[in-house]
C-alpha cells in the first residue's frame, strides 16, 4: 500500500475524515431564516393589518396578526427588556456553539435556533414601541392556542432536533455516547 503524505493546502488533508466545519452552514441556514421570517412578518403587517382572522384550515390554523411584547402564550409582557437580554444571550451562545459541529443534523439544528434566537433579536431591537423593547410580529394562529410566526416554528423544530439527537446519543462533534 502507497503512503501518501498530507498536504497542508488541503483542508481535508490535515483533519482527519468526517470532520468537516460546519460552521459556515450553520450560519447560511440562520441568514435565511432571518430573511424568510422578516419578509413573513413584513408581508403580514401590511396584508393583515385591521383584518379580521383569515382561515387557513377552519378554526385549525388561520392568519390573525398581533404583536407580542411577551414570550410564549405572552408572558412577561412587562419585561420585555429582559427577552432581549435574553435574545442577545442565546444568539451569542448558539454562534459560539456553532464552532464545534461536525455532524450535518446539529448544524441543521443549530441553524434552525440561531435564526430563530437572531430574528426575534431584532424584533426586541428595532420593532415599536422602540429600542430593546419591540414587540414580536405574530400572525400564524394554531386553533386559538397561540399565535406565532416562522422563527417560533424552526425555533420549535431545532430544539426538538436537539432532543433527538441527544435521546439518541449524538455529540455536537459527531461522535455517540451511546452504541
């Protein structure tokens, strides 16, 4: 068998296989999030604003728009200072987080949660009633049980993600802790 030595002006060369960065995914999937979300918003303030709720699937689903100062179901909406606090944390937190993927579904999920953490930042940011204290765009209704918009939806399937992979033992570097 022929030895090949590694050359160091390839990347793939020096790490060892399937460690892959994934950090520039993690943040391309995030941008677009950001994007896809503010655009959403952006069309619902101007297409639902003084509107009645407009079904979707009955009284399932249907687009009503509000504007959340809270978190989840509106709690805390006195403080919303403090969610962007919050925010600000947590898109910190997941970029730094980022940084150590090797493994295609954690980036999905880091993505999924950095985009939606970093959308809802700027909403806290720059959204009226004004600076660090804006009020969130919510307008996808689930049957009357709360309002909310596409960064709470990948918000929601990013940390399920998050459990699956951690239920099925699946490090953040790709390796498992479990067979």
């Amino acid at each position: 068998m022929q030895q090949v030595e590694a050359d160091p002006s390839r990347p793939e060369a020096v790490r060892p296989p399937g460690t892959a960065r994934w950090y520039p995914q993690v943040l391309t999937l995030a941008v677009v999030i950001v994007l896809v979300d503010q655009l959403t918003k952006f069309w619902a303030v101007s297409a639902l604003t003084g509107r009645e709720p407009f079904p979707l699937l009955g009284d399932l689903l249907s687009l009503r728009l509000l504007y959340n100062p809270g978190a989840a179901f509106s709690i805390g909406t006195g403080v919303t200072w403090i969610f962007t606090i919050v925010a600000a944390v947590a898109v910190a937190a997941i970029t730094r987080a980022a940084w150590k993927v090797r493994n295609r579904a954690w980036a999905v999920a880091l993505g999924l949660l950095l985009g939606g953490a970093a959308t809802h930042l700027l909403d806290r940011l720059f959204r009226a009633p004004g600076f660090a204290r804006g009020h969130v765009v919510d307008f996808i209704d689930y049957a009357g049980f709360f309002v909310g918009n596409v960064a709470d939806i990948c918000l929601v399937v990013g940390g399920a993600l998050i459990v699956l992979l951690y239920l099925r033992g699946v490090e953040i570097d790709g390796r498992r802790d479990r067979p």
